[in-house]
C-alpha cells in the first residue's frame, strides 16, 4: 500500500510541475497573475516528493519484499540503519532522492525568495519545474522505484557487506543535496536570461543556493575521499577516476561560480560569465549523473550500467543543456557589461580565479573524456590518469592557491596601497618552507615542494584580511573566507606530507617478526580467527611502539558467506602528526602472512582541510543569513506576508 | 561578445553528445588486446606439469606448420567447456598446446581426465610471465602462430562452437 | 562519488572462488631490499593499469594477475632495467591503454596542447575585462 501510495505522490508532483511549468509562461509575459498559484504548487510538488521518498524509505525500514528495489538492495539481517541508507544506495532509489531533493529546493526556493525580482523567480520556478518534469519521467518510466514483486520473495539479495557502512550513509545524501542544489542556481540563471534582469541583486538572490551547495559538496567529495582511504587498504584517497573526476567538475564550476556572484553582487559586472557558470554548474551534475549510470566509462565506481537508462539520460542532458545555451547564446548580447577592470583591484583578481578554476575544470573534462574520443576517432585505446592530471592540473592548482592568499587584500575597484608589502611575512614564510625542505628532503619532486611552499604562504597569508579592523568585529563572511582560504592550505600540506613523507612496508612476515615503518616498530603477534555477526575473520595482532609504550593495532580480513567475498579492513590509529595504517592480507604457504603498513605523518590535514574549507562556507553563509534576518526585522516591508504567502 | 563566443558552449555540447552517443551505441570492448599480432613470439621455455606430456618453447612453436597455443587453468570455470571444442579441432588435425597459468599438477591433471586432453604439450606458467609476455590479460584466450612462429592471431574468451569455422580458416592462412 | 565505493568495494573484494591455488609471485607483496630501486618500482606500478580491474593501478589492485606483474616489474627493476624500459616493455604488448601516464605518441598530444588551448582562450576572453592602461 505504502509503495503505491509513494508511486502516485510522484505521479502527482510530476503532474504539478507540468502545471507549474504551463502555468509560468504567461505568468511571465504578463498575460496572467499565476505567482501566488505558481508558488503553491511548487510547495506542493516539494512535499508531494517528500512523501514519495519518506514511503521508500519506509519501504526499507520495514524491509517489505514485494518491492522489487527492496528485494534486489535489502536484507532482513542487516542492521537498521543499513537498511534505512539501503534506500539511496541504489539507482533507483537515488533518482528518487535527486528528484526530491530538486523539487523541495524549489518549493524552500518559491517560499524563501525575496531578493529576486517577480518575473524572474516566476521563470526561475518554471525552470526548476521544466528539469523536474524530465527527471520524474525518467524514473517513473525507466526506474520505478516501486515496482512490486509478486509472489514476494522470502528474503532479500542486499547484504553486500561493503555497503554496510557509515560512509553509505553519510556519503550520497550529502553530495546529492550539492548536486541538485546547484539546480537552483541553473534555474535563476535560465529565469534571468529569459527575463534579462541580470544585475546584483540577482546575485544576492543565487548567492546562499550556491553557498549552500558548495558547502554539502565540498563536505561530500571530502568524506568520499576518506571513506576510500579507509576502505579501500592500499593508502590512496584520488585516483582521478572518472567517476571522481565527474563529482569534482560541478565543485570546480560552483567554486568558481560562487567568486564571480560575488563580482556581480558588488559590481554588477561579469553577467554573462556568472550566468552561464551557474549554467555550467548543474550541467556537470547532469554529466556526472550520466557517467556513472551510463556505463560510458570504465570506474571501478560506476554502478548500474545500463545503456538504455544512458540514453534516457543524456537526452534530458541534450535538451536541458543545449537549451541553456541557445537561451544564453540569444540573450547574452542584451546584458550590459560595464567598464574594464583595473588590472590590480579585488575584481581582477577574481576573474583570474574564475580562469585558473575553469581551465582545471576543462582540463579535467578533457583528461576525463579523452579517452573515449580517441577511440571513436581512431580505435586506439589510451588511458589517462593521474600522471597526467597531477602534472597538468597540480601547477594550475599551486598557482592559483597562491593568489588566493593575495586576492582577498585587493580592494574593489582600485587598489591603491601596496597590497605587496603586507605579504612579506607570508612570502617569508613560503621561502623559509622551500629552503626547509631543500635541506630536508633533497630529492623531493618538485610538486611537493611547492606544496609545502604555497601552504606555507597561503596559511600566512589567508588571515591577513581580519587585520585590518578589529578581527572580532569583522564581518562573519569574511571569517568564512579566511577559514575556507585557511583550509586550502591545511588541505594542501596535509597532500604534500603525504606524497613526501609516508613510509610504507610491504612484507611477508611471521609471527613473532618485527618490522619498521617510519619511526614505528611494528611487532607481529600472530593470527587469530574471529567472528562478527555475518561474517569469520582473520585478525592479525600488531603492536607498534616508537619510544615508550605500545600500541595494539588489529587489521582483520573478513570472510563473508551470502555472497561469498572478501574483504579487508585495515587498522588506523590517527596520531597527532600523521596516522598509522595497517592492512593484513593472506597466508603464504611458507607460514607468512602479507602485511601491508604504512606511516603516513600528517595525512589527516587533508581531510581537516577540507572540513575547514566547508566550515568557512558555512559561516559564510551563517553571516549573510543573520545579516539577512537583521535587515529583513529592521526594514519589514508591509503586507509581505500577504504577498508571499 | 562575439557570435564565436556565445555560441562556442553549444558548439562544444555537441561536440559532447556526438562522442557520448557513440558510446553508447558502440558497445565497450572491455577486452585488452596483446599487440603482438603480427610479430614472432617472444622468446620463452616453460616445465612441463602434467607427467608424460612434454613442456613448451617459443622453439617449438616454429615448427613449420601453425599451432592454437591456448592459454587456460584448471581453476578457470569456461574453459571447461571449452576443452570439447579444442578436442573437436584437435580432430580435424590442428595441433593445441597449452600454456597452463597458475596450475597445480594434480589440480590440471583431474581436469585433464574429467573434460578431455587436446594438448600436445603443456607448459606451466606459476607466475602468468608468459601470459604477461605475449600480452594476454586473462585466461582462457588462444593465440594461432604461424609455422614460422608469427603470431597470427588472439582469440580471447573461449573458443566456442560457432567460432571454430573461423579459427580452421584463419590456421589455413597461416600456413 | 556516491556508489563510488559501492563497486570499488565489489571489485576489491575478491570473489573467492576466480582464483588459482597458487600463492602470489614471490615479489607481489614484498619489497625490494634497494630503497631507490623500490621507490623507482612503487612510483611505475602507480602508473600501470590493472588489466583484470576496472580502473586501478596494479599498485592498488588484489587482482593476481596485478600481483604478478608487480613481480615483474619489481624483478626487473632490480635486474637494472629502467622504469621508462619496463614501461615500454608493458606497452609494446599491451598497447598505451595500459600506461596510465598518456605516452608520446601523436595520439595523446591534444591531452598535452588542451592546457595551453585553454589557458589561451581563457586570456583571450578575460583581456577586455581587465584594462592594462594605467588611469590618472
């Protein structure tokens, strides 16, 4: 019952945003006063959705095997809230998120908006209405979540042992509401360009969407990152997979798309450009969504290759997509640009980020879909991968992390003083870093010195803004600046120890072995076998010490049954300057066992770094929130409730 | 801005779904290729494994008429059918010698006696370096040298029923 | 990223039953007594494709067929031979799919122009916004 009431909730919402979307166009021309109805639906499509996927996840929770989605995904043995997160750890169930989390955005989006001017949030719904519409024909059509199953079956086939895991649970939510949060943006430029009324307050209106996204995004590929690291036992948290490559492209594009909001809601310039990033940025979403369901490219990350749902997909990509761009290419010539830059000024400077953050996006794009077009082209296959983009992209990357820190001291306009004057310290710094590891570690390669310089630099260099005034007394968003800028040179020295300094030890050892690794001595104490509850386990005891006192660290190799599979699950200690990572694999039949260890010193910044890179736009965000909340008490315009609600 | 410009993004899409489109209509051939295709066989010699079969060497491999060198294991689950076409071409007079990847004797000797013999020789490759060395990536996959010790060409997967008119052709034009 | 671990974690966990009896080639998972000569080999297997996985470097992969050919490369970085020879070696029977470091073939050129295209785009479209002339 629960299934097919959450199978017409979406039928329903799907109906209300063709209604949204009819209704929008002679909204906007003027021939009808559709805004307050326009506003309702889009509130209804939002908890039509909502309820759609609450009844999935219900479906989940009580593990009801008529579903099919609960047979192929669920498991009445799996812990609770494995079979709760089983509801998005899947294609179908996923879409649904993607479409709800599209829809309640716009209804958040149709309530929230004040700043946008009427026609414009008009299109801009009708727009959110018009993506809707492809995505819940795409799953109502290709990937009904709630299909039933008859007879039901007596247990079901999901106790994948691997996605049983906090990471599953925290992981997809996080990035999808980045994904298609980023829609709203794609829609108010679409509404803008339809009504060309491009100007800063417009930005002031996309300006928290994007945030926000950026925000869940930055936290999603962040926690991907570490989930791999953990999971996966060999060390690595990127490996420029495409499905990797097609989550960072969307955070390139509303990196670079939040900057220039900002040159348009102080300078109401960059029009054109702002608005076809914030086109491009829910177009990679589209991408990456394509790519990994598509099975286009080979990812050890793809899952549900399924060529048909492909070209589903990338038809809505074609219309959704190429209709943006013809919008843009049409309008594009009535926005009004304003005057030139000066070249040293904070507008300038922003530009040059937005062109650094764009040519890293275009040379993933390419790096990424290269490949594919070699082989149409000439049959040849070739791979491209990390070398590549580590010594295409990382430059680019340095370099523009080293702008960043003299960026935010520029002023709008012009500036004036000697801005350079004020980074000697920090420029200090960075040569000291270099020298240090010159001396150091003479035969690091080039990339991780200049890491270590640039971070040095930027860490310096960031918090040079709140020195101005009174730090305590500066405004919250630029503490989010300076926290985020701060994060990118945590980020980056924790990516620098790690290709500099991480010690690693392979070996077959026996018990009763001592092996070193960094400055650990490593005891091997033996196997033992172990059970958990599905699953027998190898666990290999390993006492490490350097100096006084041991640690115990138990890596285990888990044996499971229903399917047969394997899986290894290594044992971090995270210590205050770096991480010991310990991994056991199998026996040899001259009675050693593989052990895999490395010390990795400092490697948690990384992941710190990225963490304070999402602090930073929160409090960003926070900060324009509570100045909002602030204006909003002080200048209340009358009767806004009876116009907005 | 230019027209050039504004409609550069467009031009690029396209350019995009052309490719994609491709794609997915051209199915992924998942499989790696050994390049070898035409140049002689690396030079190799590999033990025997089963008792009373001899070993293999590149040496043997030009003996002046071709040969189905069919890289298998005991341990491989389609080469066990596979084992009743080879006896089928094994009948019509096409010499197979196998490369044994990863084998226990008593482990290919069982399979051996369970599905059929069509191996004039075997070579035992423990650690898959003459897999490696002509380029194949996987077991099964057989590879037709030429009497002059050319390798003609690679089949990989294995060799099925329908493909067995294919393979007695192209041995006949390696003679 | 999502599912990114959903079959990473498939493919890493090795069915049990796809796999010879024998154990891994003596130098899959050991290394080599020259710290240098690890280091040469450790960086090359980063850059190896796995050719039973679908996406990985041999470096990462429990694939056997990957074990074995860190055995070779780590056999024959020993014996003195050069990565960039080793590579080769790889790529004369597998073709350049098997690098993931594009080779210099003629093929993977644009990969190494596109950088420069874009960048040249990029200052192509930003020279009107930024103005060079020093005002009063």
């Amino acid at each position: 019952m629960l299934a097919e009431l959450g199978l017409a909730a979406l039928w329903l919402a799907a109906g209300l945003a063709a209604l949204q979307l009819l209704l929008s166009v002679p909204t906007v021309r003027g021939s009808v006063d559709g805004a307050r109805t326009i506003r309702a639906v889009a509130v209804l499509q939002g908890i039509l959705t909502l309820t759609a996927f609450a009844a999935l996840l219900v479906v989940f929770a009580r593990t009801d095997l008529s579903v099919a989605l609960v047979f192929e995904n669920s498991h009445s043995a799996k812990p609770f809230i494995y079979k709760v997160a089983g509801a998005w750890g899947n294609h179908e169930g996923s879409m649904l998120l993607w479409v709800t989390v599209l829809a309640v955005a716009g209804a958040v989006f149709a309530v929230l908006a004040r700043r946008t001017g009427e026609r414009t949030l008009i299109a801009a719904l009708g727009a959110q209405a018009a993506l809707g519409l492809g995505f819940y024909a795409f799953l109502l059509i290709a990937s009904n979540p709630f299909a039933r199953l008859n007879p039901a079956p007596l247990e079901g086939r999901g106790l994948n042992p691997l996605l049983q895991d906090p990471g599953l649970a925290f992981h997809p939510p996080t990035l999808y509401l980045g994904y298609v949060g980023l829609s709203i943006a794609f829609s108010l430029a679409v509404g803008a360009l339809v009504t060309t009324e491009v100007d800063s307050r417009l930005a002031r209106a996309m300006r928290p969407w994007v945030l926000g996204a950026w925000i869940l995004l930055t936290l999603g590929i962040t926690a991907g990152s570490y989930w791999a690291y953990y999971e996966l036992g060999w060390g690595g948290y990127w490996f420029w997979d495409p499905v990797e490559n097609a989550s960072l492209m969307p955070w390139l594009a509303a990196t670079a798309l939040l900057h220039s909001i900002n040159v348009l809601a102080a300078r109401a310039a960059l029009k054109a450009w702002t608005m076809m990033l914030a086109v491009l940025a829910f177009s990679m979403s589209m991408v990456g969504t394509f790519l990994v369901r598509s099975g286009v490219l080979t990812s050890v990350h793809a899952f549900a290759i399924d060529p048909e749902r492909g070209t589903f997909l990338l038809a809505l990509l074609a219309i959704y997509v190429g209709a943006a761009f013809v919008l843009f290419a049409v309008r594009a010539p009535r926005l009004r640009e304003g005057a030139p830059f000066e070249l040293v000024s904070r507008e300038s400077g922003l530009v040059i980020n937005n062109l650094l953050l764009t040519v890293i996006l275009g040379i993933v794009f390419v790096g990424t879909l290269y490949p594919l077009f070699v082989e149409a082209i000439t049959g040849e296959k070739l791979s491209v991968g990390a070398p590549y983009f580590n010594a295409v992209a990382g430059p680019l990357a340095l370099l523009l992390a080293a702008l960043v820190g003299v960026g935010p001291l520029l002023s709008w306009r012009r500036e004036r003083r000697p801005v350079l004057r004020r980074l000697t310290i920090p420029a200090l710094l960075g040569l000291t870093a270099l020298v240090i590891t010159i001396i150091l570690v003479p035969h690091l390669a080039i990339l991780p010195r200049l890491g270590f310089t640039v971070a040095a630099f930027l860490a310096a260099a960031a918090p040079l803004p709140l020195t101005v005034r009174n730090p305590l007394r500066a405004p919250l968003a630029t503490w989010g600046m300076v926290v985020s800028h701060f994060g990118i040179a945590v980020a980056l020295t924790g990516m620098a120890a790690n290709g500099a300094f991480t010690s690693e030890r392979l070996a077959v050892a026996r018990p009763g072995q001592q092996l070193s690794v960094g400055p650990w001595l490593i005891a091997f104490d033996g196997v033992t076998p172990t059970a958990g509850k599905n699953f027998t386990a190898l666990e290999a005891e390993l006492r490490a010490s350097r100096g006084e006192g041991a640690i115990i660290l138990r890596p285990q190799t888990h044996y499971f049954s229903d399917p047969p599979m394997e899986t290894s699950e290594a044992a971090i200690r995270t210590f205050w300057n770096g991480q010991l990572y310990t991994v056991v694999g199998r026996e040899d039949p001259s009675g050693g066992w593989q052990l895999r260890l490395w010390w990795k010193p400092f490697v948690t910044l990384i992941w710190a770094g990225g963490a304070l890179i999402a602090i930073g736009g929160a409090l960003a965000l926070l900060g324009r929130a509570l100045g909002g909340w602030r204006r909003l008490r002080a200048h209340r315009e009358p009767g806004w409730r009876e116009r907005y609600i | 801005m230019s027209r050039a410009v504004r409609f550069a993004p467009l031009i690029v899409l396209a350019a995009l779904l052309v490719g994609l489109v491709w794609r997915l209509a051209t199915p992924v051939d998942t499989n790696v290729h050994s390049r070898l295709e035409g140049q002689p066989v690396p030079a190799f010699s590999l033990a025997p494994i089963v008792p009373g079969k001899p070993g293999l060497a590149s040496a043997d491999l030009a003996s002046g008429r071709p040969r189905l060198v069919n890289v298998f294991a005991s341990w491989c689950v389609p080469c066990v059918t596979e084992v009743g076409v080879l006896k089928q071409l094994q009948a019509s007079g096409v010499t197979v010698d196998g490369i044994a990847v990863r084998d226990e004797p008593q482990a290919l000797a069982s399979f051996l006696a369970r599905n059929g013999d069509p191996y004039e020789r075997i070579g035992s490759d423990p650690q898959s370096s003459v897999q490696i060395d002509l380029g194949s990536s996987g077991v099964p996959e057989s590879f037709i040298v030429d009497g002059r010790g050319i390798i003609r060409y690679q089949h990989i997967g294995p060799v099925e029923p329908s493909d067995v008119p294919m393979i007695l052709a192209k041995l006949d034009a390696a003679k | 990223m999502r599912l990114a671990l959903f079959l990473a974690a498939v493919a890493l966990a090795a069915p049990v039953l796809a796999d010879s009896n024998l154990p891994p080639a003596y130098w899959s998972n050991r290394q080599l007594p020259d710290a240098r000569q690890e280091a040469r080999a450790e960086a090359l297997m980063q850059e190896i494709r796995c050719l039973v996985c679908q996406g990985q470097s041999i470096a990462d992969s429990d694939a056997e067929l990957a074990g074995d050919m860190r055995d070779l490369v780590r056999r024959r970085v020993a014996a003195g031979q050069s990565p960039a020879e080793v590579r080769n070696w790889l790529i004369q029977r597998y073709g350049s799919w098997i690098s993931y470091r594009p080779t210099s073939d003629p093929a993977a050129w644009p990969l190494w122009l596109a950088p420069l295209v874009l960048l040249a785009a990029g200052a192509v479209l930003i020279r009107r916004r930024i103005s060079t002339r020093r005002s009063a």
